[in-house]
C-alpha cells in the first residue's frame, strides 16, 4: 500500500462577475416590475408583492461581495433571470467538460504532469449536465487518456471531498497511479434569481485536485485521513431530474405561453435550520476526527472550510482551533467567487496553501446537502 497524496490543484474561473451592487439592481427591477404588475391581484390580497433587497443586506447576510457566472446577461435580464448557455451537438465538448478540462490542466500543468500519468478522473459536482455518458469519461477522453477510468458522483457541496477519499483509497489499494478529482459548478444554472433569500449565493467555478502515489514524486500535501458522514435533511434540496416530465398531466407539455418551464425545480433551502443543525455537525465531526489522529487544535495551521456562508465558516474555525479564529487561519473566498458548491473548500486551498511550511498540517472540510461532510486532513511534504 502507498499513501496518497495532493500534487497539486487547478482552477478555472468564468471572465465575467456580477457585483452585489449590479445584482440588487437588477433583482430590484424584477421585484418592481412584478409588484406593479400584480397590483390588482396583490390589493385583492390573491397574490403577495415582493420585497426590493439592498447590497448591504447580501453582504451581512453572507459575506458575498461578487460571483463569477458563465453568462452575466442572461442573469441580470429581468425578462430571464438565468444563463444563456447555447446548446452544443453531441460531437462538441460538453460545457461541464469543458470547464473541469481546463481546471485538469492547469493542475496538471502545476505538478508537471501529462495526461498519461493519470489513470482516472472522477467528477464530482453539485448538478450534473445529464445522466449519461459520464463527464467524467468525457473529460477523460479530451485530455487524451486512451487507458484508465472515469466516473461521476454527487453529493452535492461534499462532492469533492468525498471524491478525494475514493480516489485516495483507490490509490493506496493499488489500482491507480494518480487520479484527477475534477468540480464543474455551472451553479448559476441551477438557483432561482428571483428568491431574494437566496439569489444572491451562487457562483461558478471548475477545480481540479491531482492525487498520486507519494513515492512518484515530491512535494504536495499528504492525506492524514479522511473522514465522510450523511445525515438526512430536506432543509437543502434540487427537485431537478429525469422523472420530473412523469409528473405532468397528460396534455400538459410543461411550457408556459412564454415558453418557460412551469415547474422549475432549483434551488431551495431553510437557511436558519441549515446553520443551527450543520455548524455542530460539522464542527464535531471536526474535532473528532482530530482526536482520532492525535492532533491538538494548536498543531492545526489551518483550516479550508466549504465557502457557504461567512458566519458559519468563522463559528466553526472557532469551536476548531478552541479560540477566536478567521482571516490567515480560515481563509475565506466567498467574498469574490460567493458558494460555489463543492469547489469552495478547494478554491480556498488552492490560493491559500503555498504560504505554509513542511510539517504544517491543516483540513479541508466541506459541508452541504444531505446533509453531508467530508473532512480531509493534509501535512505538507
């Protein structure tokens, strides 16, 4: 058996970002047009006006400052409120495989690698482009990798690092040499930019983390341990599937006259109840799996926690490290790139590791839906 370890990470971003300030206004303009229009209905007390929201309200409530989508036009639209991403032939690159396929390289290109070191790719990412083929084998075979394996799972903002945990186990069983962990969130696609509680989370990202065997090289982060737990909850939850159109009544095409879904199934969550039940999950889980590896709080350099909301990721740093935490020991990116699902918690590694030293030891944790954790402790080489 060999140990696996990091390499190294890679990391694509979109070129275009949408400011709170450009957000709210566009939101605001939505909220005004739809209360005028409803006026009638809304003084008959048959439907309820909405309510405008404000960049400092964002910011408070998340500490989100910005997010980068694939598509600012179609987003800030108040005709459309979501991404214009063209559909593309079955002969073309997907948009998902797109994306992780530049975050694969650059982390490649980071390690020194080729595709022919790697014997498998898992994606790992909060909503899938489609059920099949796999994206993972899509990416496989645009980076060239005539050999080897890919394949998909979701456990939405864990994605990842449950995908490292099964890539590290496949890797210290022997049956890989090194294996991409790729995380495509198009998360724009897949929030309703109308809900003043939750239009404003999201982002878009692909992330990329090679693991190989220690002995092929040097340098990189070693996996300490690994640790995965589930608990069910319905306070986060997707609808979106195959089996939606089965719902339909028959006759019902599931089109309005404008030619927008009628049932769109996005986004959800009881934001109050998710705080309250995730942080001591998580924060426990945390400490134990500490515990377990014999580390204390003060031999912790840092830790990369799932970038959902600022409060959450500062409560928890806190009941870590035993003390006030956050800033260098918690770094946060959600200021710029907002929750990006299962890539947080690798972004936040990926731009703020390379400042430690040899020996220095440190989590990568994320947390979401499900609910699920992962905690991965590393040591760098």
């Amino acid at each position: 058996m060999s140990a696996a370890v990091i390499r190294s990470t890679g990391l694509w971003r979109p070129e275009e970002s949408i400011s709170n300030d450009e957000l709210v206004a566009s939101f605001n303009a939505y909220v005004s047009a739809y209360n005028e229009a409803q006026a009638e209905a809304i003084e008959r007390g048959e439907a309820v006006a909405l309510s405008p929201s404000s960049a400092e309200f964002v910011e408070k409530a998340s500490g989100i400052k910005s997010r980068y989508v694939v598509d600012k036009a179609g987003v800030l639209d108040i005709k459309r409120m979501a991404p214009r991403i063209a559909p593309r032939s079955n002969d073309e690159i997907a948009i998902l495989a797109e994306i992780g396929l530049n975050a694969c390289r650059d982390a490649l290109a980071r390690a020194g690698r080729t595709p022919q070191d790697v014997d498998g790719v898992i994606v790992g990412a909060s909503n899938l482009q489609r059920a099949y083929p796999a994206v993972a084998i899509e990416i496989q075979d645009a980076l060239g990798m005539e050999d080897g394996f890919g394949f998909d799972m979701n456990v939405a903002c864990s994605s990842a690092t449950f995908a490292m945990q099964a890539a590290a186990d496949m890797i210290a069983q022997g049956h890989a040499r090194a294996i991409l962990v790729v995380n495509p969130e198009i998360c724009s696609a897949h929030l309703n930019w109308r809900d003043r509680d939750s239009h404003f989370i999201f982002g878009d990202v692909a992330t990329a983390i090679l693991l190989e065997r220690e002995d092929l090289g040097e340098g990189g982060w070693r996996i300490l341990g690994t640790r995965l737990r589930t608990k069910f909850s319905n306070n986060i939850r997707n609808n979106f599937g195959f089996l939606n159109r089965t719902e339909r009544a028959d006759g019902d095409d599931g089109v309005r006259a404008n030619g927008s879904p009628k049932d769109d199934k996005l986004f959800v969550q009881e934001g109050r109840k998710v705080f309250k039940e995730v942080v001591p999950m998580v924060s426990d889980m945390i400490r134990e799996h500490m515990e377990e590896l014999g580390l204390a709080p003060e031999q912790m350099r840092r830790v990369w926690l799932h970038q959902a909301n600022i409060n959450m990721n500062l409560m928890i740093a806190r009941k870590v490290f035993g003390r006030e935490a956050g800033g260098e020991d918690a770094p946060t990116i959600l200021d710029t790139f907002a929750n990006t699902s299962s890539a947080g918690s690798i972004i936040a590694f990926h731009l703020n590791s390379d400042d430690l030293s040899a020996g220095d030891k440190g989590v990568i944790c994320s947390f979401g839906a499900g609910y699920s954790a992962g905690s991965v402790f590393v040591e760098k080489l």
